[in-house]
C-alpha cells in the first residue's frame, strides 16, 4: 500500500469525525482526500464520496436518533426533495456535460475543474452564514415552518450535492437552523439522515456499466469514516451547540478557498 493510500485512510478517520460532531462536512473532507492525496479522478471521486458519506452518516444517524436527537418529520420534509433533485442530477444532468464545458486559445475549462469549484463557490457562500452568530436562541418550532420554501430549498441542496457529489450537510445544516427553526444539535442528527438518504440514492443513481470502481478503496476509506463517526458522536455530547456552528463555518470557509486556490490558481 502506497503511503499516500495510508494518510489518504487516517483522514477518512477524520471525514466520520466531522459527520459526528456537526452532522456534515463529510464530503467536504472526503472528495479534497480522495482527489488531492489518492489521485482518484473528479467525477470518480465524487460518486465514491456518495458512498463513503452516506454509508457513515447512516450509522451516524441511528447514534443519533438513540440520543433522541433526530427530527424525523424534517427528514421527511427536506428529504424527499433533496433525494429526487440528487438522484436526477446524477442520473441525467453530470453524465451529459461536455468535458470541455468552455474553451478559447489560452484557456480550456474542464468538467472536472468545474464542478470543484462550483463546490468552493457553494461552500463559502454556507460559511458565512454559518459563522455569524444567532441573535437568539433557536427553538424547535413545527408551527412556523414555510412547507413551500422548505420543499423549494430541499430542490435546491439536492441539485447542487448532486452536482459535486456533496452529502449537502453544508446546506442542509443551515436550512435546518435559520428556515425549520431546529436547534444545532438537533439540526446535527436530523441531517445525518438526510445526507445519508440523499448520498446512496444519488450513488445508486451514479452507477454505470462503464464505470470501474475501485470498491477495495471505497470501502476500506468508508470502514475508517465510520470508525471515524462513532469518535465524533462522543465529541459532540461535550462541546456547545453554538460553537459546533461558528467552528464549523469557519472550516467550510477555509477548505472553499483552498479548493478555489488549486483548482484556478495553482492548476
């Protein structure tokens, strides 16, 4: 085994960690890892995130739901749309773009370049929300809830996670504070379920007879990522549901600049 396989597996530990402690961020690690260290080509990479993050956000999910600590109603309500709108897009929309999506004399944009950067572009939007502080306490609310707005963000998330082959808790972590008016730690288990529905829905829609998929990869990065998991469900019964979501913005912010950096500048 080649030691970029090796690190490539330690942080597939810390993919299931970030699933644990803040309910997303899965694919946010697992597609950089898998693309950057493990030298698995884009649009691969991003079908065997698919996998990776929704096999463990499922047993991160049920960890979750013992802890009564998942809103099986908003499940249903961000997860129904979420998993059309992913399992369309990487049914029909992802295998139909051109590998070359816009070319000139001194400049070619790929596919691949592409949906790494609409990935940046999306997780830096999510951050900033996500870093600004609450100016009150979210409290679990059903008889507020915009079931339209809900279902149109659901389409929303869903396309966008199918496109760069994202888990969506990036987004679905912030629909689920500010728009269902769910508490952080809440918001935690309850996307855990949506991001497990969603991603093995949308991997299941991604596979193709002319795909060569490495499963010895796929699911020995999944088994480190559950492991991974179980550490993060610990961790998070001993730190503030607040900073779990200042923390966790900062993070998306400072991995959308990164992917921004390599894919434009650096490339």
């Amino acid at each position: 085994m080649e030691i970029s396989q090796v690190i490539g597996y330690i942080l597939a530990v810390f993919v299931g960690i970030t699933l644990g402690l803040i309910g997303s961020g899965g694919s946010i690690l697992s597609v950089p890892i898998l693309v950057y260290i493990m030298g698995v080509e884009p649009i691969l990479a991003t079908a065997y995130s698919l996998f990776v993050v929704g096999t463990t956000a499922l047993f991160g999910g049920v960890q979750k739901a013992k802890q009564k600590l998942v809103d099986f109603k908003k499940v249903v309500l961000f997860g129904i749309p979420t998993i059309l709108a992913v399992f369309l897009t990487r049914k029909f929309i992802v295998p139909n773009l051109p590998d070359v999506i816009f070319s000139t004399t001194t400049f070619v944009l790929h596919k691949s370049v592409l949906i790494m950067v609409v990935f940046a572009i999306v997780m830096i939007f999510a951050s900033v929300r996500m870093i600004q502080p609450l100016k009150e306490k979210i409290i679990n609310d059903d008889t507020k809830l915009n079931y339209i707005s809900i279902f149109t963000q659901g389409l929303f998330i869903g396309l966008v996670a199918g496109f760069v082959g994202a888990g969506g808790g990036f987004l679905i972590i912030p629909a689920l504070l500010f728009l269902a008016k769910t508490p952080m730690k809440m918001a935690v288990g309850t996307s855990l379920f949506i991001v497990s529905a969603q991603s093995l829905i949308g991997f299941i829609g991604d596979i193709r007879p002319e795909q060569n998929l490495n499963w010895n990869l796929i699911l020995t990065f999944t088994v480190c990522s559950i492991i991974g998991v179980f550490i993060g469900s610990y961790l998070s019964k001993k730190i503030e549901g607040e900073k779990l979501k200042t923390g966790f913005g900062w993070f998306v912010l400072a991995m959308g600049i990164y992917i921004i950096i390599k894919e434009i500048i650096l490339s």
